[in-house]
C-alpha cells in the first residue's frame, strides 16, 4: 500500500511507461504503482488498460496540458499530506514533450522529493538505432505546426554540427520532410523511426531525397522521430 501514514516518506515518482510494447514495462514501474496513493496521468483509460493489465487498482487523476496547471497544486497538496504520488504519461517518459514539468518544479520548489524511474524514451530509442552521431545531439521536441516557422528551425539549424531530433505526428510527416528538404537539400543524411517497438517498426536511414521518397511510398500512419545528421556526416 502507500505512505499515507507517514509524511516524511511522500514522494514523486516519475515513471516510465512502454512507447508501444508492453513487455518494456519495467519490475520497478510496476512497484511504483503498486507503493503509491494516486496515480496521476494524461487519459486515465489509457493508464487505466495498463493497471488493468498489471492487475493493480489505484485512484487516478487526470493531468494533462489543458489542466496541468490547476492539477499541479492539487498534486502538491496531496504529497504535502504525506501520499505519494506516481506520474506517468500515455506512453514513455513523462515531461519529455509530455505533462508534468509543473508537479516536478513545484515539488522541487518545496523540498517534496522527486525520484525517476527510467523507461523507454521514443527519441533515446530511436537514436540508439539510427546510424547517426549519438555522442551529441540536440533534441526539440515538436516543431511548429505552420510552414513558415518549421522552416525557419530548420534554416536556423542548417549548419548545426551535431545530430538533430525531433518529434513529428502522422498528419504532418509528409510536409516536415518535404520543406526540410527545400532547406537542406536532397543529399544530406536523415533518420525516420516509426512506431518503435511495435508491429510496423521501422528505421530507415538515408540523403534525404531518396529517404523521403521511401517514406512517402509507404503508410504514413504512425508515430514518427525524425533525427537530421550535421552537413559534414556521410553514412
Ligand atoms: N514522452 C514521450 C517519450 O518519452 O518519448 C513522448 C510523448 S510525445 C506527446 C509523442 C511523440 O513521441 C509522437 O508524436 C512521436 O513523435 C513520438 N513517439 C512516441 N512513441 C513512439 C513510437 N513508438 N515510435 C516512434 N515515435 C514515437
């Protein structure tokens, strides 16, 4: 059970959740649902089918972008009458574009104890598969949804010399790799994982021309990383 009857024993636990395959979920997540009061996350159906199939019932509240901020200060009084309060978002790891910066910053701000534990990351999963520089990277989570200031990151970032990662949805893969193209041309190295871990996983590395093409002749429904090698790199 939880640590309900003992104050100073309240904690955060930001845990790591699986970005599609089940069997990703770690002893340690499980125990962390297990040991806690409350379980905060995005869509409680979603985290709700992963209790259900732990086998684990415990309360839930719902944070997510929309509420996160009036949610936060709740969290926080929780924790400050001793629960402790597990974090977790629909999939992979929570604050990493993904809920949950408010709860942890508050918590840090007032001495709450905040522990992670680690699960599967989409971008970490997918650079590990890449091919490309993994020793330096810059990640920037989702770009912009219009054209123009898409295209203004990635002219910002036309000479940068390390790998560059970056998340993208399955309505907008199409015209990122196209206008990423209208900047760096066809020749430059890219990396697309789609849906990692799952049935229809794949990784494909390539010039950008021949890599969109590829991309664009296939099903585009799915989750998508996008990773971009400096100028300098040749496969
Ligand atoms: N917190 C999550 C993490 O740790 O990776 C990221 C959440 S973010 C809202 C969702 C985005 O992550 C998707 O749009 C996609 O770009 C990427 N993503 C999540 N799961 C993925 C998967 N299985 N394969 C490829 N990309 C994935």
């Amino acid at each position: 059970m939880g640590n309900s009857s003992d104050s100073s024993a309240s904690k955060l636990q930001i845990v790591g959740t699986p970005i599609g395959n089940l069997g990703d979920l770690s002893e340690r997540a499980a125990e962390a649902f297990r040991s806690c009061d409350l379980v905060a996350c995005e869509d409680t159906r979603v985290t709700g089918k992963l209790l259900n199939h732990l086998q684990i019932e415990r309360p839930m509240i719902s944070y997510r972008d929309a509420n996160e901020r009036e949610v936060a200060e709740q969290l926080l009084s929780q924790l400050q009458s001793g629960k402790t309060i597990t974090l977790v978002s629909d999939a992979g790891v929570p604050t990493i574009s993904d809920p949950g910066f408010r709860i942890t910053r508050l918590c840090q701000k007032h001495g709450i104890p905040v522990t992670p534990i680690p699960g599967p990351c989409a971008f970490i999963t997918a650079l590990s598969a890449s091919g490309l520089p993994t020793d330096s990277f810059l990640f920037i989570g989702f770009l912009p949804p219009k054209k123009a200031a898409r295209q203004r990151i990635f002219t910002e970032y036309s000479d940068f010399p390390h790998t560059l990662v970056f998340y993208e949805s399955t309505h907008r893969i199409e015209k990122c790799l196209k206008d990423m193209e209208l900047v760096y041309g066809s020749e430059r190295y890219v990396s697309v994982a789609k849906e990692l871990t799952k049935l229809h996983e794949r990784i494909h590395t390539d010039r950008l021309g021949k890599l969109k093409d590829d991309v664009l002749r296939r099903s585009l429904k799915g989750e998508f990383v996008v990773m971009v090698a400096a100028d300098s790199f040749e496969l």
